[in-house]
C-alpha cells in the first residue's frame, strides 16, 4: 500500500512538471538514422555495448545483432544447437575484459559468445543443480577481476565463478534485514570505486560483503543503475521517473519535471548532461548540476533528425563519444556531440513554439536580442533568446500596415532601432520603435522596382537598398532616390540587378551586380566599373556577384559565381583580386555568402572556413553537423554571442564557431571475415596468426574501423609484407584485400584505417601468415630435381644435337631444292614479264634490256681496223599490211590467228641468236645480231616472201592471204666508224624506212644507209626528202620496184 500510494504522488509530481516543461534547446541536438534492412531485427533494440574491437552489440526481441558502421550481422538461437545463442529476446550485454561477450535473456538464462570461435555456450537454471543459474530472466551483469560475473536475475542475485563453472547465489531472506531486500533485481552496477549496487523492486542496495546489503533506498521498482562523471548513482525506475544518489553521504533526490515515469536507460553524452530514456516520452535531457531537465527529445514525423521511436530501449556512449539510441520500433540512431556546434532550427507541424515556415530566407538578431526570421510564405517569426516563437508578422491583404508579401527577401535594423523588411513583391516595408505596423515603400514612392536583395545603411543612418531593377537610397526622412542601369551611360551600375552591396572604411558603396562589381561614390551619384577580363588571372572571377563583406581588416570579399575572391586593390580603372580558388585550391564553386566570426576566421557559406592570416582552410559536412544541403545566397548574420545564422530552404543553421572542434578519433582497426580457399574463419577479429597448408593459396579478408560518425568517409589501405611493394589504398566501399596463389613463404598482412577527417589510426590490424610449401618446393626436391635434371639435360643435349644434325642435313636439302624451285618461277616471272602472251615473241620491255649490250659489242668490233666482219648490227621494222581488215571482217580471234602464225614465220626465218619482238598490234621488230649489212636485202626479201607464201588459216576454216611492208637500217652507220646512233634513233630510221615501202608500195621492203657520215642519217630523221636529194643517205629497194620513194 505505502509502495502505491509512493507512486501515485510521484505521478502526480510528474504531471505538474510536465505541465511546467523545462526549457528546451532547440536545435542542439540531432540525430543520425542509421539505416537498417528489414530482416536485421535491430529496429527493436533492448540493449547496447561495444566490444574490444569496436565494434556494436544490440541486442534486440529476436536475437543479437552485430553492426560494424557497414553491414549487420544476425545471431539466433537453433534448436538443438547447444552453441547457439540461449534464446532471442535479450535483457542485458557486458562485453568482458577478454574480449567475450556477456548476454542475459528473458527467459532464456544466460549466453556467452566467445569470438574466437564464434560459438556460444549457454548457462540455464536447473532446479536439480544448486549451482547453476538462479533464474533464466538476466536483466543486468558486471565483472569483478578474473572474470568473475555478477549476474541479475529473477531470483535473487548470482556470483558465476569462472574456474568451477558454478553460481553462488544471494536471494532475500525473510527477517534478514541485511540480506537483499527483494528477489526481483533489475539492475547491478560495479562503480569506478568497487562498489556493488543492487537495484530491485524494493529500492537500491549496496553490497557489504560477505551476503549483507545495505538498507534499500531510493525510488520502487527501480530497473537501471548508472554512475556520472561525478560519482554519483542514477537510478531509473519502471514507475517512480529517477532519483540520484550521493555514495558519501546517503541521500537521495527525486528529479521533478520528467516526461514519464517509467525510465528505461540512461547514459551521459557530455559530462554534466544526463540522458534518460523514457519508455513512451522520448528522452529527458538533464543538467548535472542543478537536476533540471532542460530539453525533451521526441520522435518529430516531420524530421529525420529525430529519434525514431518514443520508446527508448537502451542508450550507450561509443569510445569516439557518440551517443546511441536504439528504440522499441524506430531502430537506432546516434548523436554526436561535437555536431552542437551546427544547430538546427527546423519547422515542425507538430511544436508550436518553433518557426512557423519550414524555408527561412533572412535572420536576423534585433537589439533586443529577439531574433527575427523572414520566411518564404508566413512573414516573419520573432524568436526570444531561447528559440522560442513569441510573436510574429504576417501578410494580410485587408490591412495596409500588415506585410504585403509573406515571402520575404532581406530583413534589417536601423541605427533608430526601426526594423525594415523587403518582401518578394517588391515592397519596402518599415516598423517604427515601438509601433506594430509597417509603413510601406514601393514603386510609387520612388523604389526602382523587383524584390530587395541587400539592405546596408549608410553612415548617416540613410537605407540603401540593391534590388532587380537597381539600386535606392531612402533617407531619415523617408526621401527616396535611384539609381539604375544605364546602357549609354559608362558612370551609371555595370548590371541592371543589383545583388549585393557593401560600404568599406573609407565610404565607398561597393554594389555587386549581375554584370560586375560596382565602386559607387555617394556624393556623385557615379559608378566605376569592374568586370571580370578572361585575359587576366587575377580579374574578377565572375561578373556575378551575389554576396560581398568588408573584413575587419576594411578589405573587401566577394562571392562569384566562380568562387570567393579579395579585393587587393583598385586605382579607379584596374581591379586587382586574390582569387581563393587559386590560391586554397579550391573547387570554384560558388559560395552562397560571405561572414566573419568573431577570432577572425572566414565562412564561406557554412562549408567552408578560412583563416586569413594562415589560408588554412576546413570544411564541413553532414558529419560535422552540418545537416543542410543548401542555402539561401547573402542569408548570414553574426549574433553579439558570436553565433553564425544561415538561412535554408530547410530552416536556420546556427553555427557556434568556438565550439568547433577537429574530430580526432582513432578507430581501431578489425577484421570482420577471414577465408582461406573460400573457407569462412571462425573469429576473424581475433586471429592473429595462420598457417596455410601446401593446398591452401587463397585468401580472401574483410576489415573496417568502426569510426560510426561517418564510415562511409574512411579510407583504408593494406599490404602483405614479402609480397606487396607498397600499400594498397581503398575507400570503404571496397574494404578487401585478396590474395591467390601465394607463393610458399612468411608475410604479415597489415591493414590501416583512418577516420572520417583522413587522419589515419595509429592502431593497426596485422595477420601473420605461414605459407607452407608443396613436397616439390621444398629444398631438398629442388636439390634432387637440379641433380636429375643436370644429367637428364646432358643425355637431352646430346640427344638433341644428333637430332639436329639429322633435321639441319634435312634443311639443307629442302632449302636447296626450294631454292631451285624458287629461281626457276623466278625465271619463269622474268620470262613472263619480258614475252609477249599472245604470239610467244619477246616484248618491248626485253628489248630494252638487252640491245645496249648489242650495240656495245658492235662499236667495239667496229673500232678495230680494219672492221671484224660480219660486226653489223640490223634491225627490221614490220608491219602486216591490211591488218586492220581482218579484225573488221572476222573478229578479233582471227587476228589473233594472224599473228601468232606471223610470229612463227619470223622464227623460221631469223637465227635463233637473233632477237624477234612483237612491236605493238601487227608490228614487229628484228634485230639480226652480227651480220653484214650488205645481207640484209636479202633477209628483208627472205621474210616478205615468206609471209607473202603463207596461207593463214583462221577459226572458222577460211584462209587469208596477207603481206608485210618491211624496213630496215643497219648499225653503226657507216662501216669502221664508231656510231652515236642509240637504240632509239635506229629504230626511227627502220620506222621510217617502213613508213617508205608502206605508203610507196606495200608488200615490199626498204633500208637506209648513210653516204657521207651518220650526220646524213640525222637529217634524214628531220627531212627524208631533203637528205636523199643532197646524197647524204641511199634507199635500199628492190630492183623490180624503181627508184621512187613516196614520204608523204
């Protein structure tokens, strides 16, 4: 009765706290989903540790689970397998000091997975055995030295002794007051000082030894002990919320203000703040110090930076400090700490409080602390000091003083403390101190017209204003003026939108364009212009310019379109800039704005910080907290706190620059799967050396380093030394290293790993490898094979040589007949290429080749005195008169037929010393070799009869009679004088003697010979009749043909 009416008062408390609400932190925490196949049953997590190697135990309602930052790894009970998990619904995990792991069921007693073997042995009660386990329900285990396991249970509280096996239970006994107070313990912890807490459904005890306990205290039902970073007891109950309580002095205090009553894990992400976890509420967030909960995280539908699920089933701080969060439901999540330097301000159906539009365009910080943000739809939010909604301006189409647009564009505050806000439809609107409504500019009062881009005031208090159509100055008294683009004016604005402006030390109105950058002198109302020149590397880089900000050093910054840049100077005509992305390397990707913080360090946009003074630059991604994909250009401001706003289409990102911080965490690095021959080795994590027998070469190795903030930016690199020359890198999609056919040998395979940052860890994996040889790559087997292959290769060498004496006499003989072979087709080609393929004669291409030779023995002999007789040289030009005919009557195979028995005929009729070629159609040409020219009338007669005799017979049976007209001259041209005939020049005198007998008489014959010198022979070339009328040559004719000679 006392215990029921306890919690109907904590109840009761806890309702009036939650009505009260602590203040929340908006922003400062997030969460990671990590994502999870549907058959990996981790979406139910009941409780969380990480082992020796790093790596992640959940356990869940349908086993164990195994997360390496990259893949999962399921173990479940299998009936009838006494080395598989005991049972699937898991209360409690201790990883042990020698690397096992600890698990307690519901109702299933107690696992331990050893991950050298990957197996597990089971421990169960059995009421027939006084030492076996006290109750098969194990929610809380911890380790003493040598192994030596405390055990929760159902029934009492148990002491497993590793070297007998045997538990030694501690239950309740009735009337003791020092033995424990209920047998339902829920919860053990071993604090940093060695003591033993006990938490049941009577309280909190301490052990005292030897089975007495200390009196319970604290609240009913508690189910979870935790220590602090002080030293202090957490304990979380299933019906009372959590109390605290003081180790030195004994006392207990109730936390008030929690979000449920029934607390179901706790953890401590930083030191001072206490994470609870309800089991329907979310997680309460705690201050350490003075108790009060300071911030509610829930499951928010319209985030997927919230916690899954409501119903948190273990929380659990990783060795990197990241906090994890596994839920009834909604699988697990983490948080990091250090991301708190990015905050993220999210709209949220659900939380009225926050901003009212999930887009926030401008933000800006008033001077009374109250943030104002300039939404794309609702107006304005006010938010106070602590992320709270407290007011907020919309449009409203029936009031005039109300904004006109609920799209806004730029926000500022005057030095007169006035708020102005531009709006997307163009107008200008001002709220006076003190007032609720707006007074409105546009178009109409002067505005150059298009939404507002950049707002900056002057040093006399006067609003200038840079918008689509150009650029305005209203003034105190609400005066306005613009200025625009010109296109025949050069001292009007570079482009007609002006997107940003900004005024340096010493007064000039710097205004960015769409088409350059702008030096604007006030009093003249001119601009300088400044565009980007392709010829120069240090112009401007863009002529879009959508962002600019005076540094505190009075030098000018500018956001491009093709990166940041810094004025260096300016002389009224020339612009010299400091481009960053040739100076940083930089990507030239443009930066949505420009903002200094206040130790001095530049931001461009939120993924890129520069140091100025050492250019050393960092970015920042998802991982660092940097959550938002985009963000809205020129959106920045800095807070008096120092505090960096950005506006996003996915809210505002508020950067905390002092608490920015490099990740330094080293993973250690661990092997997850180990085959040798496709065969899986049990415990890959835990081997450290390996002997492959002679038939086993291949192997094949999977590794990570569970850095859990961002695996999926690690790097990794491995060698096998004695076989690798150098690392071989891989990204962590590729995180093998196989091996083939290794050679017999020593190795050790290293594997390295870095964190997210590329930094690589100090801890390395190593594998040592004993490769062992085959019977036939041993020593002594190479020995023997060098012996027997030293004779065997004797005996073959001789062998050999005998075989190519006989092969090479084989050769000789071939290639000797080849050869034979090969010179007579050569000969046969070169009497092709020299014979005629119709009448079997010698060609044109013969002749030349061979009558040189000719006419060189004859001048030779001719030299001598008196001549060598029978030293002439005569050649016969041919041709078949009426030839033509026998083509026209009878075709061309009857012609053929003519001149093949043609051909015969010459061949009868000359030596065979004699050459005899066909000319060309029915032409042909005789060269009797070595006779005197005084017998060649006589062989010219001998042939003309001949042919004059013959019959030719022709394909169809018929019979032609045919003539020859013949003409011939004789070389050298006179006797006993060497000639300067050539072979051409002869053959144009025996042309021309045919030429004679043809058009004189055919069928008949007609030679020249020279009479006073072979000068005659060349005049006669010229001119035949001249040179026969001078004497110079004489006509040889037949007698019985006359003395007449027709030339024409």
């Amino acid at each position: 009765m006392p215990s029921l009416l306890r919690s109907f008062l904590f109840a009761c408390l806890l309702a009036a706290g939650t009505i009260a609400s602590a203040q929340q932190r908006p922003g400062v925490v997030s969460f990671q989903r990590i994502a999870m196949p549907d058959q990996v049953p981790a979406h139910l997590g009941t409780a969380m540790v990480q082992d020796a190697q790093g790596l992640l135990w959940i356990g869940t309602q349908d086993g164990l689970v195994r997360y390496d930052g990259y893949g999962y790894k399921v173990f479940r009970p299998h009936a009838g397998d006494a080395t598989s998990l005991g049972g699937s619904y898991i209360r409690s995990l201790h990883a042990a000091r020698d690397g096992r792991l600890w698990i307690g069921t519901f109702s299933s007693g107690l696992s331990v997975f050893d991950p050298r073997t990957e197996r597990f042995t089971q421990y169960r009660h059995d009421p027939r055995r006084a030492g076996s386990l006290a109750n098969d329900r194990v929610d809380s285990i911890a380790e003493l030295a040598g192994g030596v396991m405390w055990l929760a249970t159902d029934d009492g509280l148990s002491l497993f002794d590793p070297a007998s096996g045997q538990f030694r239970h501690y239950r309740h006994i009735e009337g003791d007051q020092g033995s424990l107070a209920n047998n339902q313990v829920r919860a053990i912890l071993l604090d940093r000082e060695g003591r033993l807490w006990v938490a049941s459904e009577a309280g909190v005890q301490r052990w005292l030894g030897d089975g007495h306990f200390s009196p319970p205290t604290g609240p009913a039902n508690a189910i979870r002990l935790f220590q602090d970073s002080q030293g202090r007891i957490w304990i979380c109950s299933a019906r009372e919320g959590a109390a605290v309580l003081d180790p030195a002095s004994g006392a207990v205090r109730t936390l008030t203000g929690l979000n449920h009553f029934w607390i179901y894990s706790i953890a401590e992400p930083v030191p001072g703040e206490l994470w609870l976890g309800t089991f329907g509420k979310g997680i309460d967030v705690v201050d350490g110090a003075s108790l009060a909960v300071v911030d509610h995280l829930q499951y928010d539908s319209a985030s997927t930076s919230s916690i899954g699920n409501d119903r948190i089933g273990a929380l659990l701080v990783d060795r990197s400090g990241l906090t994890w969060a596994a839920t009834w439901g909604g699988g697990i999540a983490l948080h990091d700490p250090a991301s708190r330097a990015f905050l993220k301000l999210r709209y949220s159906p659900s939380n009225p409080q926050g901003p009212s539009h999930p887009a926030i365009v401008r933000a800006l910080e008033a001077h009374d602390g109250k943030l104002w943000l300039g939404t794309n739809g609702n107006g304005v939010d006010v938010l106070d000091a602590g992320g709270k909604l407290v007011a907020g301006f919309r449009p409203d189409s029936k009031r005039s003083d109300a904004l006109a647009d609920g799209a806004v564009t730029c926000l500022a505050q005057g030095p007169d403390g006035s708020m102005w806000v531009a709006t997307l439809d163009g107008t200008l609107h001002r709220q006076r101190p003190g007032q609720q409504g707006f007074q409105r500019f546009g178009s109409a009062q002067g505005l150059p017209g298009g939404p507002i881009r950049s707002m900056v005031f002057g040093a006399d208090g006067a609003l200038w204003t840079g918008a689509q159509q150009g650029m305005a100055r209203i003034g105190k008294d609400g005066e306005v003026r613009a200025w625009r683009h010109q296109a025949d004016d050069p001292d009007s604005l570079s482009g007609r939108e002006v997107e940003s402006l900004a005024f340096t030390p010493d007064g000039t109105l710097w205004v960015g364009t769409n088409d350059g950058l702008n030096a604007f002198d006030i009093r003249t109302g001119k601009a300088r212009r400044i565009q980007r020149d392709p010829a120069r590397a240090d112009s401007l880089p863009d002529n879009w310019v959508p962002d600019l900000m005076v540094a505190r050093d009075g030098q000018l910054w500018l956001a491009t379109q093709s990166g940041a840049a810094i004025l260096r100077s300016f002389d009224g005509k020339t612009a010299h800039f400091d481009v960053l992305a040739t100076r940083l390397k930089l990507p030239p990707h443009p930066p949505e704005s420009l903002l200094q913080d206040a130790q001095g360090q530049v931001w461009l946009g939120s993924r890129v910080r520069i140091d100025p003074l050492t250019w050393r630059w960092r970015s920042f991604d998802r991982a660092d907290g940097n959550e938002f994909r985009t963000l809205y250009y020129a959106s920045r401001e800095r807070m008096r706190n120092g505090d960096l706003l950005f506006g996003s289409p996915e809210g505002l990102l508020r950067v905390r620059p002092q608490m920015v911080r490099n990740w330094a965490y080293k993973p250690q690095v661990t092997a997850t799967a180990l085959s040798i021959d496709g065969v899986e080795q049990p415990g890959a994590g835990t081997i450290t050396e390996r002997t492959l027998s002679p038939s086993q070469r291949d192997l094949r190795l999977e590794f990570a380093a569970p850095d859990f903030s961002a695996p999926e930016q690690q790097q990794f690199r491995y060698r096998l030394d004695g076989y690798d020359a150098g690392w071989v890198n891989v990204d962590a999609r590729q995180r093998v290293a196989a091996y083939s056919h290794l050679p017999p040998g020593e190795y050790q395979l290293r594997v390295q790993a870095s964190n997210r940052a590329g930094q690589w860890s100090p801890q390395e994996w190593s594998l040592t490898l004993h490769v062992q040889p085959a019977f036939y790559q041993t020593w002594w087997f190479r020995i023997a094979m060098w012996l027997l292959g030293t004779v065997g290769v004797a005996f073959l060498f001789r062998l050999r040589l005998h075989a190519l004496r006989r092969r090479g006499e084989r050769l000789e003989r071939l290639v000797a007949e080849r050869t034979a072979e090969l010179e007579a087709a050569s000969r046969r080609l070169e009497q092709a290429s020299l014979t005629d393929p119709l009448t079997g004669l010698h060609n044109r291409r013969y002749l030349e080749q061979t009558i040189q030779g000719d006419f060189d023995l004859a001048a030779r002999r001719h030299r001598s005195v008196p001549p060598e007789p029978h030293s002439d040289l005569v050649l016969f030009m041919l041709d078949l008169d009426h030839f033509k005919r026998v083509n026209d009557e009878y075709g061309h195979a009857a012609g053929d037929a003519v001149l093949q028995q043609t051909a015969r005929l010459l061949t009868e009729c000359m030596r065979s010393s004699d050459h005899i070629v066909r000319w060309g159609g029915e032409e042909f040409l005789l060269v009797a070799r070595f006779i005197d020219r005084n017998d060649a009338p006589a062989l010219a007669e001998k042939i003309r009869t001949a042919v004059a005799a013959h019959e030719f017979h022709i394909p169809g049976g018929q019979a032609l009679r045919k003539t020859v007209s013949i003409g011939f001259a004789s070389f050298p041209g006179m006797p006993g004088r060497p000639s300067a005939l050539t072979p051409e020049s002869l053959q144009r005198l025996a042309d021309a003697a045919l030429y004679a007998a043809k058009h004189t008489w055919r069928d008949a014959w007609v030679g020249v010979q020279a009479r006073s010198g072979e000068g005659g022979l060349s005049r006669f070339l010229a001119n035949p009749s001249s040179a026969i009328e001078a004497g110079d040559v004489e006509l040889l004719v037949p007698e019985q043909r006359g003395r007449v000679v027709n030339w024409h």
